[in-house]
C-alpha cells in the first residue's frame, strides 16, 4: 500500500515523539507511542494485503481473501 521509506519515516517520528515524552515525565504515553511505532515497523516487514487477506480468512471469506491476495503486483517478492 505504501512505500517502505515512508513506513520507517513514520517509525522514527514515533519513537522521537515517544522520547520527548519519556523526557517530560509522561511515561504511559511514551510506552503507547513505542508501542506504535512497533506496528508501523511490523508493516514494514510484511505486506498488508498478506494480512488483511488473513482477517478475511479467519471470517471463512475466502472470495475477499482472494480478491486481496490478488492485488499484490509482485508475489515473489513476498
């Protein structure tokens, strides 16, 4: 869906964010954005239309499964 450059881009925004917020004393909200930027490095290692074809999976979907799994440009690459 989106390039890999933006993906880590995000993540080191997050993780500056979260440290700022470390520094001025709010720990819960650096441990959420640590958090979150977590997720946006786990997208950068797998493809979404991988995982959402997964969600559909889990729902016996299998027609959308298809249809997600069929977007993908380059199956190889995966």
């Amino acid at each position: 869906m989106y390039n890999k450059i933006f993906k880590l881009i995000i993540a080191g925004l997050i993780v500056a964010l979260a440290i700022w917020q470390f520094t001025e004393g709010n720990i819960g909200n650096g441990i959420m954005f640590i958090f979150l930027s977590l997720i946006f490095v786990f997208l950068y290692f797998k493809n979404e239309f991988i995982l959402l074809a997964f969600l559909r999976l889990r729902k016996q979907d299998f027609h959308g499964a298809q249809n997600w799994l069929n977007k993908i440009k380059s199956p190889k690459q995966h």
